[in-house]
C-alpha cells in the first residue's frame, strides 16, 4: 500500500471496516509524509453506477425538484415559484 498522492509507504490504519454506503467496503489511511488522508480500494468504478440506480438517491430527489420547479414556471406561477426556490433544499 502507498500513498495516492506522494507514494510515501509511511501510513496509518486509521478505520478498517468503513462502510459509507451499500456494502462498499473501504480502509482510510493517513500518510505520514504529505498528510494526505484517503480510502482503500481508492476507485472503485461500480459504486457509481450502485448509487445512482436505487430509488430514492439523491439525484432522484433533485430530479423531482426540477419537475416541481417547472411546474410552477411553466404555469406562470410567480408566487409559486418564488416559494419553491426559497424553500431550503437541504437534506
Ligand atoms: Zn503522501
């Protein structure tokens, strides 16, 4: 194992076993030489594709505030519209 960004062998183990979403597995390390903390396996090219094809992701929410948004604008609906976008879109 190296670093990602120095390739320095000097790392610390700082969480085995972490599990950020679905069963992706990773390691994170911290480097000793340039500090730089990151997870292992670094790519992982399924996960991508994992959260983006269960319902209820993310982006299925922010494609349902645009068809929300749409709404309001295409009915002319000032007032609407105007609250929807001032709503707080935090999650
Ligand atoms: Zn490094």
């Amino acid at each position: 194992m190296k670093c990602v960004i120095c390739n320095s062998e000097k790392l610390n183990l700082i969480k085995s076993n972490y599990k950020p979403y679905l069963d992706y597995q990773y390691e994170i390390f911290d480097c000793q030489n340039c500090q730089a903390r990151f997870v292992s396996p670094f790519e992982n090219k399924n996960v991508h594709e994992d959260l983006h094809k269960f319902k209820g992701n993310i982006y299925d929410l922010e494609r349902e505030n645009l068809n929300k948004a749409k709404y309001f604008f295409n009915n002319k609906d000032i007032k609407g519209y105007r609250k929807f976008l001032s709503k707080d879109f935090r999650y």
